[in-house]
C-alpha cells in the first residue's frame, strides 16, 4: 500500500534517454520534475541528473526502462545503493516484461508523445498516479552494527583498562541503539558479541528501511555505527500501489466530493466527503481501499469528473436512465448512516450500480472454481465484456503431462566414467583443502591487521609524546615572550601615566574656573600646535585635543593656506594666531584680517612644549595681540587714505571731462 496520502505530497523526476546511451560515453537525459501541479523540464547529463537525485531527494524516479540509468545489472544494484534512502526507482511500464509506453498512459489517460521530454512527463504523471512498479535490491531489513571505532591495541595506559573502555564503549552504544529501537516500536533481532569489559560488536537486524530508523551513521572516538540494508540476491519488482479486493466506487463531484466504496456483495465498506482534495487525493483515496471494476454516478450523463476518474482505474462505467430521485436515494440508503447529502448520493450511486448488477455478479460467482479470483473474473467480464468462461480458461494453466516412469537397472560403469568419477572426488576433496587453506589465510590476514593495529597504536602514541614535548617547549617559549611583553607594557604604561599627569595639568590651564590650579602655573595659557596650515592638518589638530574658540593656535608652518583654509581656521574664531616656519599667503591673511583674527610671530612668545601640547605665558600672549592691533589700526588708516587718494582722483578726472 502507498504511503502517500495525496499526489502533492510527493516529487517525481521523470526521466528519459534525450542522446547517447548510458554504454557510451556522455548520454544526456530528458528530465521532467512533477509534483501533482507544476511541472519543470530540462535536459541534463547523467552527472547532473545523479546530483539532483543527491540534492533534491525525490521521492521517486520514473522511467519507462529502467536499463537507461545503468547499462547492466550489477551497474543497476550500484545506482540504487547510492539512491538517497527515501527515493525509490519506479518502472512505469510493468516489471520483467514490461508494456509499451504508449499503451500504458492511453489505458491511464495521460497524455503521449514519442518525443523524449514527452515520454519522461509521461513517465512522472504515471508514476504519481501509482502506476508502475517499484525497483528493488534490497529488502525492507536494515543492520545496524555498532562496532569498536579503533584498534585495542596500546593505548596510553595499560592494554587491559584501554580494551575493557574500548569495549565498554561499544556497548553502551548498543545500549543506546537499542532503546532508540524500542521507543519506535521496531522489530529487530540482536546478535552481540561479548568480549572482556563489553562488547566487541552488536549487529541489529531491523524491520524496516533506513530512513525509518531514528538511528543515524556515526564515528566517535572508540566507537563506530554502520548502517547498511540487507541486498536481495537479485532484481525484484514490487506494485507501486498494491491494491486490494475489487470493488464498485460511486462518486459525487462538485465542490464537495463525496466517494463510496461497495464490495460485490453490496455491503458499504467506506464514505468520504471532503471540500479539499483535488482529483488526485481521491484517486489516492480509492486505490488505498480496493480496485475498481464499476464507477458510478447517481445522474446522466456521467459527470467529467466522475470520467476522469473511472478512466484512470480502465473501470466500467454506470449511470442511470435518468437523474436518481431524491426519495429513491433516501430509499436506498435508509439502513446505512452517512453525515451529509453528498455522501448519500455517492453510497446510491454505487448501490443502484449494484442493484443493476447483482445477478450478473452471483452468475459469475456460481461459475468461478474454488481458489480462483472472483474479483479479477468479474472485472474482465464486467469492463471487457467477456465471457465467465474465456475468463476462466484464460486463468486457468494447463497442467503438464506427467512424465512416464520406468524403472532402470544399474548398468557397470564404464573406464572412462570411472575414471571421470573418482577425479571429481579428487576435485571435490582438492576444494575442500583449498577452502581449509584459505580459512588458514583468513585468520592470519586477522592477526596481521591486529598486530599492525597495535604497531599503529604504538607509533601513534609515541607520536603523542613528541607532540606533548613539543607542545610544552612552545608554551615556555610564549610564556617568556608575554613575560617581555609585560615588562615592555608596564614600562609604556608608566610613561602614558606620567603623560596624563601633564595633559591633566593643562587641562587644568584651559579651564580656569578650577580652584586647584597650583598658584606658580597661574599666568600660564595653553597653546594648542598645528603641524601645517592646511585643511588636513588643522582637522588632525580639531579631532586629537580640539580647536574651540579663544583658543591660542601656533602654526608651525604658515605658508602654503589658500582662501578654504583661511575661512576654517576663521569658523574656529581663535584668540590669536602664531606663525612660524614661513610667510602667511596674502589671500589666507587678508581673510584673517578682515576677520579680526590677530595673526602674530610665535618667536616673540616663549612656549614650553608638553607632548602633543605647550604653554606659554599669557603677558606674552597678550603683548602679541597689543602689537598686532597697533599694525592693523595703522593698516586701516593706510586703507583709508589710498581710498580717499582714490576718490579724490576720480572726482578730478571727472571735472576735467566736463570742461
């Protein structure tokens, strides 16, 4: 029986050959991605088709021949090992002797095409419809073995104590597989092997499929979980959708849907109604509870819905003269419980259909010989409208003929049979010593691998020592390195207080609102130093100590300032500019001036520099900015008299033309 519950839940790859052959080299393939609505089509080579196989783990692949995908048997068993757990490969087209494609999806009603992305769509509709058959190599049985994940040769300590943990590993993991087991409700058989401080190996054959198994591959340390399912000893074919007894279906559509399902002696096994599930799911529905022979509908003609799905099982179809009465479905099913109208409709149909049938049904009964299938007979009488009879002598195999027996009496052998019979003893004997000679082989192949084993694990913990020395040497040799590094830490650390000693001390000057300020440093004024006067650097200066207004500022190199400069150093609004190392330019002091900025030499001052920062006496200060006052007033009055000079021209050249 199909696990899927609707065809939306499931992806199907449909796949065809598109060029090449899987002999050869390169083949391409037609691959359509189906998953009950949407359809994706595209041609890939056989090493990306493996890869979304890898990746998006459908859960099934179709094809019409399964021989595509591998070129022979052994290469089939190797692809479907490597299929992920939950993709099973589907032969749409039958098992040993499989149909045209071409007739299976006419008898489904799906649409055909010779072309190889038509026949690989066909493959993937057939397929989520539960057509075909299922390809397997392996059966429904699982191992799970839990063994020793490293040889218990030496290991650190002595051999004992590391082959009674290796063990005691062991087992505790197959403690713990085991309960997992139990609490998923598995069947398995147990097969452990006991050796000193546990177990050695534990191999659990479950009843069931890997991915059903809440136990999963893993390696850790002193132990190893091995997942395999059991191989068959050939190629085996398996329904896709097994079904059951054959039965009557009737069918109400609409935007609830209500199906019954009525075995040939009239009896009402199942009702469904639902506002949810598309023509697929009822389908799904159908084949989960019997197979059809007759689908029904209680009107005429016969719904398109209620054809589709007759089609797609290749049933008979029933319908009556006219619309069923409602008084007459009633009738009909009065002794039967149903939830709503739709239900009943569905129930009557299928009973009416039974009604219709009912003798031909006993006839055929009386006429089918014990262990035969009666549905089968009734379907093809029903549906192929033949004969009970051709039905059964088509069943029916002929027996063979028993051989006639004679009795024989032994003859003397001949020199030469002899001869032939006691050199198949020798050969006969001659296999048996080879066989003993090869057991011999075995086990000591096994010692040798146990003693490499345990030369393995000596090595590896000698190698562990030298790693451990080596390991020591180093952290001495980054321990004395840090130790420097502290001893260098704390030297800078001591040398960054005594700086912030002198930065708290300055700060103290520039905000003189503190009455801490010791008396001697009273008269003092920050000054704050600009490398260059440039945009960089007075922005360097603003974002390490700050550019404020009022602000003393010494340029220690004045040249080089354009007029977008000048007008920064102008929104800061200092107090008073020092200039050294050069000549300020007539645009960057012309703006300076007119924006009463005092602008003065930094050698008439005697600073005192503190790191990043100096100090100067504030008399000096203010003697700087006296001076510079003194040259700008009388820069004024010289700008004054060459205007009037000016004026005083201009109004003489202007009388001079008027006369």
């Amino acid at each position: 029986m199909s696990t899927r519950t609707s065809a939306l839940d499931t992806v199907v790859f449909g796949v065809d050959v598109q060029s090449g052959d899987v002999r050869g080299d390169a083949p391409s393939y037609a691959l359509v991605v189906f998953d009950g609505e949407d359809i994706d089509r595209d041609v890939v080579t056989y090493r990306k088709l493996r890869r979304l196989i890898e990746d998006e783990r459908p859960d099934i692949i179709a094809t019409d021949n399964m021989y595509e995908l591998a070129e022979d048997k052994d290469a089939l068993v190797h692809f479907l090992g490597e299929l992920p757990d939950e993709t099973r490969l589907v032969q749409v087209t039958g098992a040993e002797q499989p149909e045209p494609l071409s007739r299976v999806a006419g008898r489904h009603g799906v649409p055909y095409g010779k072309d190889p992305m038509q026949e690989a769509e066909a493959s993937a509709r057939l397929a989520a419809r539960n057509v075909g058959q299922e390809v397997s190599a392996f059966t429904d049985t699982t191992e799970v073995k839990v063994s020793r994940g490293r040889s218990t040769g030496k290991g650190g300590w002595s051999e004992d104590r590391f082959t009674r943990r290796i063990h005691g590993a062991v087992r505790t993991r197959a403690r713990e597989v085991e309960s997992a087991l139990d609490d998923a409700g598995l069947e398995y058989e147990k097969d452990a092997t006991e050796k000193y401080g546990g177990y050695s190996n534990a191999v659990f054959r479950v009843t069931a499929r890997p991915q059903d198994i809440p136990v999963s591959r893993r390696r850790n340390g002193d132990t190893r979980t091995e997942i395999e399912r059991v191989r068959r000893d050939g190629i085996e074919f398996r329904p896709l959708a097994k079904r059951r007894d054959h039965v009557l279906v009737g069918i109400d559509p609409g935007t609830t849907t209500a199906v019954a399902i009525v075995d040939l002696d009239g009896g009402v096994l199942d009702v469904l109604s639902t506002r949810t599930a598309d023509t697929a799911a009822v389908i799904e529905w159908i084949v989960e509870r019997g197979r059809p022979l007759l689908v029904a509908a209680d009107v005429t003609p016969m719904p398109e819905t209620v054809e589709k799905i007759r089609r797609s099982f290749d049933a008979a179809a029933w319908s009556p003269m006219s619309d069923l009465p409602v008084d007459e479905k009633q009738h009909r099913t009065r002794d039967i419980g149903y939830d709503n109208d739709h239900e009943r409709d569905a129930m009557a149909a299928a009973l009416f259909a039974f009604d219709d049938h009912e003798d031909q049904f006993e006839r055929i009964a009386r006429k089918v010989p014990p262990r035969m299938n009666r549905g089968e007979i009734t379907a093809r009488v029903i549906a192929g409208d033949e004969s009970v009879e051709s039905v059964i002598d088509d069943l029916t195999e002929t027996p063979e003929e028993e051989e006639e027996t004679t009795e024989h009496t032994p003859r003397e052998l001949t020199a030469e049979e002899k001869r032939i019979r006691d050199l198949e003893r020798q050969v006969e004997r001659l296999q048996a010593h080879v066989e003993d000679l090869n057991d011999t082989v075995a086990e000591k192949d096994d010692r040798i691998d146990e003693l490499e084993s345990d030369l393995d694990a000596a090595r590896s913990e000698e190698r562990r020592e030298v790693r451990k020395d080596r390991e020591v040497t180093r952290l001495e040799r980054e321990t004395e390195r840090l130790e420097r590094e502290l001893e260098e830490e704390r030297g800078r650390n001591e040398e960054l207080q005594g700086k912030l000693d002198r930065l708290k001390e300055l700060w103290k000057l520039d905000h003189s609102n503190f009455s801490d300020v010791a008396a001697e440093k009273k008269g003092l004024v920050p000054v704050k130093p600009v490398e260059k006067f440039t945009r960089g650097a007075l922005e360097a200066a603003n974002e390490s100590y700050g550019l404020a207004e009022d602000d003393v500022i010494y340029l220690r190199d004045a040249s080089g300032a354009g007029r977008s400069t000048a007008e920064k150093l102008v929104d800061v609004n200092p107090r008073v500019v020092l200039k050294n190392g050069g000549a300020i330019s007539d645009i960057a002091d012309e703006i300076l001036f007119e924006n009463g900025i005092p602008v003065g030499p930094a050698d008439d001052v005697a600073m005192q520099e503190v790191d990043e920062l100096a100090v100067a006496r504030e008399s000096e200060v203010e003697a700087v900015i006296d001076d510079w006052e003194d040259r700008a007033e009388e820069r004024r009055k010289e700008r004054k008299a060459e205007e009037l000079d000016r004026l005083i021209s201009e109004h003489r050249a202007d009388r001079g033309e008027s006369d």
